[in-house]
C-alpha cells in the first residue's frame, strides 16, 4: 500500500518515508520489535527534517506495534502525539485517517466505545472524501470489531458485511 503522497517530498524526506514503509512492512509480518526501530528511525529523521507526514505515520506504528503488545497506555501516548502534529500542522487526509482508525481500534481495545466510535466516523469521513477503498474497508471492520464489544451483532454483522464488499 505504498502512499503516492510521499512523491513530492525531498531526498532525505523521501528517505525517511522509505525506512517508515520498512517498518510497516515488518509490523505487517508481525515482527514488532523490528517494526519498532525502523519506526523509531523514521521518527527520528522525520522530526530532524520536520517532515509532519511521516511523523504521523512514525506515531501511528509506534502506538499499533504498543496496542499489539496490549502495551495501551504506550498506545495512547503514540496516538496522542500524533494528534498534536495533526493539530500544528497541514497533513495528509492518508496519515490522519489511518492514526484515527488506529485510535478507534486502542479504544475498542480498551473499551471505551464512545471514544473508539468517534475516531472510527474521522477516520470513515476521511477515507470517503479521498476514495482510499483500503482505508474504508479497515475502518467497517473496526466498527465490527467496536460493536462486537458492545455486543450488538447486529451492527457487527452489517459492518462485517460492508467491509466484504471492499475486500476486492
């Protein structure tokens, strides 16, 4: 899922774009504590340069390889982190919807439904705008994922059934 957005950042920017989709990568695979370093490396380069895109997405691995780790606390601070650079700074629609997804599944997580529920429609709201058919599939499954906590099956199941449609 490479983000075209990184195209028009500059060499050391794209460099660090690189080593954050790296450590995506290894979080995709689950190995959490490679994911970490180079989540951590891009962090490092992103602040230096002041590159807030990658920063958000630094934050976001950070708090998703934590939330994996049922480390929440840690996750949240990630996240929150995130949120402040989204709060100082322009961003990406493709980074701030992926932190407020992530932010969703923390609190699903930690069942704090209100809160999950509110990041998951940011995140939903975002991905419509931009068209990004991944995002809006992993976002009908967080919803799954919330009101399964709540346990109504209901809605889980129409989520569930929303997000079937954008496995294609």
């Amino acid at each position: 899922r490479g983000e075209p957005m990184f195209l028009h950042l500059g060499k050391m920017d794209r460099y660090a774009a690189s080593i954050s989709n790296i450590g995506y990568t290894y979080l995709q695979m689950g190995n959490l504590n490679l994911a970490q370093v180079y989540a951590e490396k891009a962090l490092a380069l992103a602040e230096r340069h002041n590159v807030p895109v990658i920063q958000i997405f630094a934050f976001s691995h950070l708090g998703d390889i934590a939330r994996r780790r049922q480390e929440y606390n840690a996750a949240e601070s990630f996240f929150q982190r995130g949120l402040t650079v989204i709060e100082k700074t322009p961003t990406s629609s493709v980074a701030n919807s992926r932190l407020y997804y992530l932010l969703g599944c923390l609190y699903t997580d930690m069942k704090r439904f209100s809160e999950a529920r509110q990041y998951l429609d940011s995140s939903l709201a975002l991905s419509q705008r931009g068209n990004m058919r991944f995002r809006i599939k992993d976002t009908f499954e967080g919803f799954q994922h919330l009101y399964e906590g709540m346990k109504n099956y209901e809605m889980a199941y129409k989520y569930q059934s929303l997000a079937v449609l954008y496995k294609d």
